[in-house]
C-alpha cells in the first residue's frame, strides 16, 4: 500500500501514528505542496492523508482509513475517542493553528522544499485572522495558554511506567496534535510527556516538528 501524505499534517501524523503501531507497512509518499496532479489523478481534488490500497483503490479521510487498517489487523473497531480526548482536541487546534502555520513552512520538511510551496501555504493559510507576523509577535501570550492544555494532555494519557493506557486512536490524537508544537522553543513540555513523545517519535519512527 502506498499513501500519500504532508509531513507537517496532524490527520496524516495519527493515520501515520495508527500504522507505524499495528506494525503495518505502508510506503510513504510526501507531495509537494503546490502539487495539483498526483492527488487529484486518484479522487479528482486535493486531500491528504490518501491512501492506495492494495487492490488500488483510492481511500481517503483519516478516520476511514485507521478503521481499514484496524481491520487488517482484526483490530477491535476503534469507538470514538473519548469525551477528554475531543475536547482537550477541540481546544488545542486553534492553538496548533497559531504556532504552527507560521512556522511550518520554514521547517526541513519535503512538502516545503520549493519556493513555490512556500509561497502557497502563505497564501493560503495566512489571513486577518492568522496573521503570520502578529501571530510571531504574540508568541508569548498564545504559549501561555497553551502550556496548560499540555499539562492537561500529560494527564489524560494516563501514563503508567511511560506508557499511555488510552485506546490507540486517542494516543494518535495526542501525538499528531502535540508533535506541532515542538516549532516554538518556549513550549513548556512536563518531563513525563516530553519523554513519551520523544520515545514515540524514535520507536515509530514519526518526527516531532522541529
């Protein structure tokens, strides 16, 4: 099987996330971001993450392709994440938003590598809203609220001995969500956390942004 995929995209991180854990092998294609073709050939619009089955179809939509790959594993079909687990998600992404949309594009990361690209994810994602230079600028205030919501994360993986007791589509959660924030130095991260993601990262293997 093959997907096609964003590094620096949090839906492809927890599809990504759920693979790497049941030890399926997919390969792994990063598109360029102002490629309009390679996606648009399979399902006629522009969505990762995309997975290409073994039988070649086309599947696209995080949550429907961790439930196939659940189901090549004769997984237990994955409940909806809990109640904790969706709100603390429903909190965190405009946060994700503002820390990482400025700073993404300036990464290592393959979808960036062309001038091009960089030049349409600013297009794109910079607005009234999120400014990219006010959102540089008040760094310091969107860090403060969200260094919180990282103590809360730290708390609702329920860690015991390093190992998060969540279901594994909120462990994905998690991860695909705090993996962004690794872009801005002055995050706060607690040592228990901050040693899972780090662990996670290298057993996976599936990088932290930064």
């Amino acid at each position: 099987m093959e997907m096609y995929i964003y590094e620096h995209c949090p839906f492809c991180a927890r599809v990504r996330y759920v693979a790497a854990s049941l030890g399926i092998q997919i390969k792994e294609t990063v598109v360029d971001y102002d490629d309009n073709t390679t996606i648009n050939k399979f399902i006629g619009t522009k969505m990762v993450p995309l997975l290409i089955k073994e039988d070649g179809e086309p599947m696209a939509e995080s949550g429907d392709i961790i439930q196939y790959l659940l189901s090549l594993k004769n997984h237990p079909t994955a409940a909806p994440a809990t109640a904790n687990t969706l709100d603390w998600q429903s909190r965190a992404f405009p946060l994700l938003q503002a820390i990482g949309y400025p700073r993404w594009a300036n990464l290592s990361l393959k979808e960036f590598l062309k001038p091009e690209s960089k030049a349409l994810w600013r297009e794109k994602k910079h607005t009234q809203t999120l400014n990219f230079e006010r959102l540089l600028e008040q760094t310091g205030e969107i860090v403060s609220y969200l260094n919180p919501l990282i103590l809360e994360a730290e708390k609702y993986l329920c860690f015991k001995d390093g190992v998060s007791q969540l279901p594994l589509i909120d462990q994905a959660i998690y991860f695909s969500i705090l993996r962004g924030f690794y872009s801005e130095d002055s995050v706060q991260w607690p040592i228990q956390l901050d040693t899972w993601m780090q662990n996670q990262s290298t057993h996976l293997p599936l990088s932290l942004l930064k």
